[in-house]
C-alpha cells in the first residue's frame, strides 16, 4: 500500500516541475510541498536501502527548488507567468551554492556543457566571519556531487622532516586527480599560506606555499575533474600569488533576516525542515522537531530582527541555550500538575489542580520517568538573548567588505 505514497508524489512532482517550467511559482511551491509530503511518508515504511537512498536524494533536490521558489514569493516576486522565460527571469539571484554547483556539479552531470573554450572553474576561495557556514557548504556542494571529497588542513600538510611537506602537497593533488572528480578543500588556508617575505616564515612554510601554487596553476590548466576549494576567517592574510590562483573569491556573509527567521526554525530545534516550510501563522505550531513550543510566527520574525549582527553559529548557540532552559524550570519548579496522560509538568500556583511539589520529591515517590518538562516559550528565547552577544564585530565586517570591493564578490 505504501507504493501510492511514492506514485502520488511522483505525480506532484510532475504537476510541480510542469508549472515551475512555466514560471507559475505560486502553482508550482504547493505542489511540491505535497510531494515532499507524500515521500517523506513513503519513506517511513521503504525498507530497500538503495531505493531510500534514490528517493532521499530526490527529496533534498526538490526540497532545494522548494526553497528557491520560496524565497522568490517572500520577496514578492510575479505571480504567474505565460512562458519559460519569465520563469527564468525571476530564479533567485545567483548565491555562493550555486556558484559551487557551477564548478562542481554541472562539469560532472552535464559535461557536454564545457566544451572549446568554456571550461569549469578550477579554484574557489570562500571567505567571511566565522560561524557563517563556510566549511559546511564546502561539504555539502561535495556530497551534492558525488565528489571524492579530500579535507585537509594545515597539520595535515606540515612535517618536521625536510622536503616531506611538498612531498605531502604533491601526493594529495596527485590522489584527487587519480580519483576525479574529487574535490580538495584547504580549511583555514591562511595559516598554511600568510604573506611570503614576513620575518617569522621559516623555510618548510616558503616551500609549502611554492608547491601549492605550482599544484594549483597545474590543476587550473588541465582537463581534470579537480576543483581547489579554500575556507578562510581572514582573506587579507593570504599571500596574494596565492590569492590570485583563486578564479572566484566569494564572500559568505553574516546572515539576513529571513536566513536567521528560518535558522530559529530549522536549527537543532527542527530536525524535520517540513514542519515550518510554506506553513503560514499557527500552521507552524505544532513541534519544533520533538522539542514542543508555543512559538508563532511573529515570535520568529521578532527573534531575526533582535539578532542582528548575528552569525549562524551564534544563531546555533542561541538555540542550544535555550533547548536547556525548560529544563532549568523544571528543577526549580515548586509546582506541578498533572497531564491527561499521567505526566507532571511545571507550572504556576494558580494552574487547575497545582500540587505544591519540587521534581526530587517526585522523584523520591518513584515518579522521575513521569516529570515532562514545558514547552519551549518566548520568554525563554528572551532569557538567552538578554545575556547572549554577537561574536562578530564591526570592525571584522568592514575588513571583510573592503576585501570583497577589491579582490571578491558577494556570495
């Protein structure tokens, strides 16, 4: 029975591919909406592992397109349209993922596409504050594109031995080109690659950086299906002949409101990203992953704006404290009641039939399996945040931003 879960999604998909072809974005969001629906359900009861693995990397791809033509509609972008191109007119301006789905993806899906002169990019440096997400991209366009994916790092590369650390650098890149497509990614390549020419810089450090730059123009002039990919808090330290082996510098910027609106959503609290994805108001109140709240949607909105300046880790953080602090209720609780179920939760003294209790009396009675702590609320997120700060200064945007007006783009 469970196959119609899988037959009716596919037959969304097709309304939903067919509109999204059009350019009716308003037809085509709640279609695929319900197709994600239909294979999540399919895939509670699909036991073949090959057959899970088909229909879950379907479900990430139209989860993203979902997602694309969301943030189209958020921004009021046309509503229906007549032909193709209007479709094409309005996709969502280019961002730091698809400039990776470019370099990476498309070379190893459609490589019909790079023919004569037109060639993948071969080098991609990704920049900005800390905790915006930089090596978690990296990783995620990798697995996207089913890459052999090589993650070093600069104690991966260094040895006290003389002539071992080029050695390394060379046997890496000769790995991913024997593996292609494969993917290298040097995270924080400024403690591997700083300025040539400083006082501190030993010798090893000086031949690290020329065998690298000698790997790299070697990777950028072939035909191999290997990309460079660099993480980096702070692009203004790396050595420029390093910078320049960098086709695309993009720089992956503190969170918006709307990214942080929907991080409060789907961070930590909501493994599910479903839950709250085109829902509108109250349709969103049921459970953040299995962690209950009573949060509206104006409750998310409020949490974006007061965390301005905010990184995505900060976000991250924030969410985390707060997963803790029904719990802090709970132990300080002087109060329970009893639900329909048999649980006792926390609550006031005027709540219908309180009992004057502390949870290690219940305890003591036998009853800690039964203790339920309450729901996530808004005052919770304002109890973290009036202690929380951001991590990021302004003095470390503007350095970034000056980066991005001479050597970068934005992402």
């Amino acid at each position: 029975m469970y196959s119609n879960f899988k037959e009716q999604a596919i037959e969304y998909v097709k309304q939903a591919v067919q509109e999204d072809n059009a350019g009716n974005y308003s037809k085509a969001f709640p279609l695929y909406m319900n197709a994600l629906e239909y294979f999540k359900t399919h895939l509670k009861y699909e036991k073949n592992p090959k057959i899970r693995e088909a229909i879950t990397q379907k479900f990430t791809e139209y989860l993203r397109r979902a997602e694309e033509i969301r943030a189209v509609l958020d921004e009021g972008g046309p509503g229906p349209a007549s032909n193709g191109d209007a479709a094409v007119a309005t996709r969502p301006k280019k961002s730091a993922k698809q400039a990776l789905q470019e370099a990476v993806i498309l070379p190893v899906k459609f490589p019909q596409f790079f023919t004569g002169k037109r060639r993948p990019w071969r080098a991609f440096l990704l920049y900005g504050p800390p905790g915006t997400g930089k090596s978690y991209l990296a990783k995620a366009v990798a697995t996207e594109a089913d890459s052999t994916f090589f993650s070093v790092s600069s104690s991966d590369l260094v040895s006290k031995w003389m002539g071992e650390s080029e050695k390394l650098v060379s046997n890496l890149f000769q790995m991913a080109r024997d593996s292609a497509p494969s993917i290298i990614f040097i995270d924080e390549i400024d403690s591997l690659c700083g300025q040539r020419g400083e006082g501190n810089e030993s010798e090893a450090s000086r031949r690290i950086k020329t065998e690298l730059l000698v790997q790299m123009q070697g990777v950028g002039h072939s035909d191999q299906k290997v990309l460079v990919l660099a993480a980096t808090n702070t692009p203004c330290a790396l050595d420029q002949a390093i910078r320049r082996r960098f086709d695309k510098r993009i720089y992956i910027p503190l969170p918006d409101l709307k990214a942080r609106q929907h991080m409060f959503k789907v961070l930590d609290l909501i493994p599910d990203i479903l839950l709250c994805i085109g829902k509108k108001k109250e349709k969103c109140l049921v459970h953040l992953g299995d962690t209950p709240h009573n949060l509206t949607e104006s409750d998310f909105d409020s949490l974006a704006r007061r965390t301005e300046g905010f990184s995505g880790s900060d976000v991250s953080v924030c969410v985390k404290d707060v997963l803790f602090e029904p719990v802090r209720k709970t132990q300080d609780a002087m109060f329970f009641y009893q639900t329909p179920n048999d649980m006792w939760m926390p609550c006031g003294p005027k709540q219908p039939g309180v009992v004057q209790i502390t949870m290690q009396e219940l305890a003591a009675k036998g009853l800690a399996a039964q203790i339920l702590p309450p729901p996530i609320s808004r005052s919770d997120f304002d109890k973290v945040l009036a202690r929380q700060r951001p991590t990021v200064s302004k003095a470390d945007l503007e350095v970034h931003e000056r980066f991005t007006n001479e050597f970068g783009e934005e992402g």
